[in-house]
C-alpha cells in the first residue's frame, strides 16, 4: 500500500464552516486509509491579519476539538507554533528569497489592498508556508488556484536553495485536488461560505434549530412552476447550491418540486452529517485529555520529522 505523506495545515481564523467540512475536514478524514497524513492547524498563519489574543487561542482549541471529532486522531495532528522547525526554517528561507519576488505575490497586494499598515508576517506568510511544505518532504502538493503562486514560489526557493548551498530540498510537485463541494453562502450564494460568521455561513458546531433557521432564509429566486428545482449555476445559484449541499450530504431531491421541500430536505441532510460531530466534539471539550493527547503525540512526531531537515538546511547555509 502506497503510504506516501500528506501535508494539509487549516489556519484558525475563524469558526468552522460546513463549507470547511465538506471541502477540506471529511475529504482529510477519507485520506487517512491512503496516506501518512500531517494535518496543521497554522496558528502561525493567523497571526498575519489583526486579531484578537484570546480569540485565536480559543478558536485553536475548537478546531483541534473538531479535527478529533471528524476523526483525524488517526494521523498526525499538530499545532505549528509548536513545532520550532516551522519558523526557524522560514528564518533561513527569507535569505533566498527576494523582497521582491514577495511583493509581486496576488494575496498579498490583494489582502494588503486598503488597509492603512500591513504587518510584516502578511509579505512573508509564503515564505513560511515555504517552509511548512519543504519541512515534510512532500513529494506532491494538491494545490488550489488560490495558491497556486506561492506554491511555485515554494519550488523556486527550494531548487534554489538546493543550487546554492546543496540538496537539501524535495522540489514538490503540483498537482490538482479532486474537485470537491463547493459551498456557497446562503444569503449570497455568489460568494464562498467562509469563516467570516455571516448569517449565511452554517458552523460546523450550529446546533439543529439554528441550521434550520439558516437554511429556511437562504436566498433562492422567483422561479415556480415544476421544474423550478433544478441546477444552473449562472442563473440560479442558490437553488443550485442547495442541490449540491445536499447531494454532498448524502441527500437526494428526488421528487422535491417546491423550495420549502428543498430547504426543508437540506436542512435534514445537514443535520445528519454534522449532529454526530457536534456531539462528539462536546464529549470531547467536557474532557479534554484526549485531545491534548493527539495533539501532544502528533507536535512531538511533526518535531521529531522537521528537525532534521532543518538540522540539514541548517549546515548547508554554513551555521
Ligand atoms: P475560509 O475561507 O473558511 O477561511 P480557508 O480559505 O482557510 O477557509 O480554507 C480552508 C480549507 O477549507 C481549504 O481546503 C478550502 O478549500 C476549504 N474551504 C473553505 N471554504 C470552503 C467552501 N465554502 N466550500 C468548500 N471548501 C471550502
Ligand atoms: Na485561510
């Protein structure tokens, strides 16, 4: 069996959606029996837009509960603060790295675009996430449009690195993730359902009334008559996002003619995928040990992994 290593880091930068659940958490879960799986929570990676010290501590906490509760306790869970390797080798990536090579990258003139002061960590978060590649030898990468850019950067810093100073670096590859749900907002479905708590966005931790509460005020459109469930993504993106949660739920609207019908289906779908996360992920914050268990055991395998390789890049730069 092909054990090869999986890398996948989930920044807490907010609460946990459905859309996190169905597009990165379960497909996490299913890797497992493929893979040697490193699953991250990039506490790092939140610390480069203002935020709030205690927030970012407690979200930490639920989402570490959460990865448990889905099932990720059967790979190796870990908090990247803690593993020293994370920021140390980043240290010495920023010295092949140009500034300006990190000032042309789309996210950060993006993110950057109107706020009056950037903090420093937003230009050099894909040196970072550099790192965070490179650490585990990742022979391939499954990479999103959205960072695509600073996975090339990671290639280019890691030849680079290896013409300069010697082979130290796996160059990984790119390649495309299967493509998964993508869900959008239910009050705007033209954009992503994201952390960013809008009442559009569902929880992963939303108790049963208040998915109902937000299904029911999803948008949908003025369409009647009987064929007005169907899917068209141009012209109808609510009723076509509800079709595809709910298929993505198990669900099927067979025979669903009305969009109460429908809500009322999704609503049940969604229910039944993510009631029994919420409550195991409730056993799990009522005692805490087995959480700080996994994580504990996953931070120590992801050192005992990076150290290495930061102990290689290390001499190789002459320190
Ligand atoms: P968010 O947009 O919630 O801040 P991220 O951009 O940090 O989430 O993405 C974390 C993971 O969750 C990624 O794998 C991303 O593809 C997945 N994801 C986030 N939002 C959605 C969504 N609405 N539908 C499907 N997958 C999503
Ligand atoms: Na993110």
């Amino acid at each position: 069996m092909d054990r090869s290593r999986r890398l996948s880091l989930l920044t807490p930068s907010g609460r946990l959606t459905l859309g996190n659940y169905l597009g990165a958490l379960r497909p996490m879960a299913e890797q497992q029996a493929r893979a040697d799986c490193f699953y991250g929570i990039s506490d790092l990676h939140a610390l480069t837009v203002a935020h709030d010290p205690a927030t970012l501590r407690a979200t930490v906490a639920e989402q570490a509960a959460v990865m448990v509760a889905v099932g990720l306790d059967r790979s190796t869970v870990f908090v990247q603060s803690r593993v020293p390797a994370h920021a140390r080798l980043a240290q010495l990536l920023e010295c092949v790295v140009t500034t300006g090579e990190l000032g042309r990258m789309i996210q950060f003139r993006t993110k950057g675009r109107g706020v009056a002061s950037t903090r420093t960590s937003l230009l050099t978060y894909p040196v970072l996430m550099a790192a965070d590649i490179l650490l585990y030898r990742a022979e391939q990468v499954p990479v999103g449009e959205d960072q695509r850019q600073h996975v090339e950067l990671t290639r280019d810093l890691a030849a680079r690195f290896n013409a300069t100073y010697g082979p130290v670096f796996t160059v990984p590859e790119m390649t495309t993730p299967p493509v998964g749900a993508r869900v959008m907002d239910l009050a705007d479905p033209t954009t992503k359902m994201s952390k960013s708590s809008t009442p559009g966005s569902i929880g992963i931790l939303d108790d049963p009334d208040t998915i109902r509460r937000k299904v029911a005020r999803a948008v949908t459109d003025s369409d009647v008559g009987p064929d007005a469930v169907r899917p068209d993504r141009d012209a109808k993106p609510g009723i076509t996002n509800l079709l595809d949660v709910l298929a993505a739920c198990g669900g099927s609207a067979a025979g669903i003619t009305t969009y109460g019908a429908l809500k009322a289906a999704v609503t049940d779908a969604v229910v039944a995928e993510l009631e029994p996360v919420r409550r195991r992920c409730a056993e799990l914050v009522a005692d805490r040990t087995h959480v700080s268990d996994v994580v504990d055991r996953g931070t120590a395998r992801a050192c005992a992994v990076t150290e290495p390789v930061l102990a290689a890049a290390a001499a190789a730069i002459g320190l």
